[in-house]
C-alpha cells in the first residue's frame, strides 16, 4: 500500500510556482514616501535585508493560515478540535507540500516568530492560556513537529537549534500523515476542476505612516495576496469576489471574515515582524546561535 497520499501537490506546485516567481525578488521597490521601521537605524544592513526576509515569510504564512479560515467557511468544513490550530497545521501543510525551498524558509520562520513571540512574555500573566490559538510557543513546536514530519534530513538543523525531542520528532511523522490525510479527505469534493477559476479581488489600500507604507511596498511587490490567488484558484470550487485585502488596520493582526468573504492582512502586523526580528538581532549582537548550551 502506498501511505504516501499526496496533498493535490502538484496542482498547488504549479500554481505556487507561478506566483514565487516574484518572490525572490522581493526586496520593497522603495517610493518617496515610505520608510523602514524605526528599529532598523540599529540594524547593520544586511540584518536589515534579514528582518525583511523575515517579515515577508511571516507574511505568506499568515496569509496561508487565513486562507485555512476560508476554506472551512467557504466549505462548511467539519473542524474536529480548535479551528485555529487546524488552519496553522493546514497552512503549514500546504507549504511544505510545495517542496520548494522559499516555502520551507517561510515554514523556519512562522515557527521562529512564534517563539520571538513567546520570549516577549516573561510572566504567566502573560500568557492567554483562554485563548482561541495555542500558545506561541506551544504553535512553535507544533510547526517544527510537521517539518520534522515531512523531512526529518531537511530541517533537523533546525531542530537540532532549538532541542527538538528526537522521540517527538518519530511521532511527527505519523500525526503529518494524519493531517494531510484528514485535511485531503475534507477538501476532496471541494476539488476544482481543470477549468475551475476563481476571481478573487485584490486591494493593497494606501497608508499615509511611512512605515506601513514600506511594509505595503514589501508585500505588493512580492505579490502576496496574488499568491494564495494563484495557489487557490483552480485547486478549490471557491466562488468569484472573495476579497483579498492587505490594509492599515489600528492592530497587529490579520482575518478571515466569512459575512464578507473577506480576509485582511494588517501591514501592522508585518511592522509587528520585523521589529521582533530586529529586536533579536539588537539582543544578540553575536549573532546567528543563542549559545545555550554553555555548561
Ligand atoms: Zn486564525
């Protein structure tokens, strides 16, 4: 028997393939008006040209995630457990069955923001554990668990770096399995057909901060929001006028609106990123490796 279903990769290869294009020249086309967060004047440039990285990554995964919202909303999905947790795992999913390198980095890097994230909260009071999503640092590992998962030889430096159990990394192979059978099963009548399109409607909206505009720059000129148009027109019968909008919105956050059939991407939240990366940088000014293994 042969276990290894495939997630309709090569469908979403093909379509991601197309829209990476624009990917690896990513670096914001600057305008007159926008400016790089104030964090940077402390970066050296080419830490500056990481936290960008960085931030886009965090970008596309988000914008995955919220995608995983609007597959269950659009499809009425049957969501087992917390919906959010599901849409990390799917988002993930979708990503590393890509098999392309820029999609496995946005993978080390969605892990990495949640655990610059949870190093943000020191105290317990901190942490929400009534929250809709798991905690940061509970959505971390559960991201290294599917890496490891899906190829252990790929990301086990990465695993290695932060202690991975091996023992959990042997579970992680069975419960990925799991999640792209489950997930395959649920979509499977939801599939496109080869002349299936969807149109989506893509708004990059104007900000007047100069650092949200740099981040709008980022994300219009990598094509973020054409990418999950590429990646889920023909793959799903999702119909026409699903808006995908990237905005200023008051909030470090991004959503899914299903009465709008909406989903937004904040430019704070890329702002939000970036200076957590920055921030790294600024504390570990020795660079790559925290060296916590000190005896
Ligand atoms: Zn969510």
């Amino acid at each position: 028997m042969n276990a290894r279903s495939s997630f309709r990769a090569p469908l979403l290869t093909a379509a991601l393939a197309v829209a990476l294009g624009a990917l690896t020249d990513a670096r914001p086309v600057m305008a007159v008006e926008p400016a790089p967060p104030e964090i940077y004047d402390e970066l050296t440039e080419e830490q500056a040209a990481e936290a960008d990285q960085f931030t886009l990554n965090n970008a596309i995964a988000t914008v995955f995630h919220e995608a995983g919202h609007m597959l269950v909303s659009e499809f009425s999905l049957p969501v087992l457990g917390k919906e959010e947790d599901a849409v990390d795992g799917l988002a993930v999913l979708l990503l590393l069955e890509a098999e392309d390198e820029d999609f496995n980095s946005a993978v080390e890097d969605w892990a990495n923001v949640w655990f610059l994230s949870a190093g943000t909260k020191e105290d317990e009071e901190d942490m929400a554990f009534w929250d809709s999503h798991g905690l940061d640092e509970q959505r971390a590992y559960a991201t290294v668990c599917m890496m490891m998962g899906k190829d252990q030889k790929r990301f086990k430096d990465f695993a290695d770096s932060i202690d991975f159990p091996e023992y959990r990394a042997e579970e992680c192979i069975e419960e990925y399995q799991s999640q792209l059978n489950s997930w395959n099963k649920v979509l499977l009548p939801h599939e496109a057909k080869k002349t299936d399109k969807t149109n989506f409607k893509i708004t990059y909206a104007p900000t007047k901060d100069p650092q949200l505009a740099y981040f709008r720059e980022m994300i219009k000129s990598a094509g973020v929001m054409e990418m999950v148009a590429a990646a889920f027109s023909g793959s799903y019968k999702l119909k026409d006028g699903i808006k995908l909008t990237a905005t200023e919105c008051g909030v470090a956050n991004a959503f899914w609106s299903a009465d709008d059939r909406e989903m937004t991407l904040c430019y704070e939240d890329l702002l939000n990123s970036a200076q957590l990366d920055a921030q790294w940088y600024i504390d570990n000014p020795d660079g790559e490796e925290e060296t916590s293994e000190e005896e």
